[in-house]
C-alpha cells in the first residue's frame, strides 16, 4: 500500500507526471506518487450561470450586513423571488469564504498574559472579628 504525500497538492502531483513514450504508464505513475487517477483526468466545470448570480448577489447582501448567516442569507435570496435551499446557499458561502460575524464562545476568557492573583487567605482560620479585611474595587 502506497502511504499518501500531503506535501504536495493534487495540481503539484499532476504536473510531475509524465506522459511521454518511454515513461512508465500513468497508472503507476499515479499510484507512486499517491495521486487517485480519477484525480489526474479531472477536470473542473465551471460555475453556471445562475450560481454566478447568485454568489454576486450573496455577496452584495453580506458586504453591509456581515453578521447574516446561511438562515437570514436564504430567506433574503428567497424574497428574491429566488428558489434556493440552505444547502446550495451554504456551499456558496463557504465557496467565498463567507461567515458570520457573531461573538464566538469563551471570549471573556483571559488571555495568556493576564495576570492570576493567588489566594492569600488560603488555609488561614478566621476565629474573630476584624482578623481579615477585604476591598472590591471593581
């Protein structure tokens, strides 16, 4: 079993094949360097027409509204009077590199550098008033 080589993309593995008479075949040369001959003969469609129209139109929506998502963005190309399911509208989003802008969980979190302040009444036994006093200052 051949083990697969992710330094080179599937464009870079199909230059290095050579087809020329005394080459070995393209089926080993494929299989040595990790490369699905379905991959080799590939070659990609382009977008109709209709998802150019409506990856420019997806596009104008979220430029003034960046916080729409795949729901808000389907419903507006659906006032549209387009007929498109949130499937279609989330692969074209990710064709974009398109997200949502919302806050992300844990963001109050500190960062690396904050600063933890240890407790230093740990292990202390408060027996009697005024022994301990406290200030918040928050």
């Amino acid at each position: 079993m051949v083990k697969k080589s992710s330094a080179l993309t599937a464009d870079e593995k199909r230059a290095w094949i050579d087809r020329g008479a005394d080459a070995p075949s393209v089926a080993r040369q494929c299989e040595l360097l990790g490369l699905a001959r379905s991959s080799y003969y590939y070659a990609a469609r382009p977008q109709s027409e209709w998802n150019v129209r409506l990856l420019s139109m997806i596009d104008e929506q979220t430029t003034p509204t960046p916080f729409y998502g795949v729901a808000r963005v389907t419903y507006w190309l659906r006032r549209q009077d387009q007929i498109i399911g949130p499937k279609r509208v989330r692969r074209l989003m990710r064709t974009m590199g398109l997200e949502a802008i919302y806050p992300k969980p844990r963001l109050s979190l500190g960062g690396p550098q904050a600063v933890k302040y240890p407790y230093l009444l740990k292990g202390l036994k408060v027996a009697r008033p005024n022994q301990v006093w406290l200030a918040d200052i928050t």
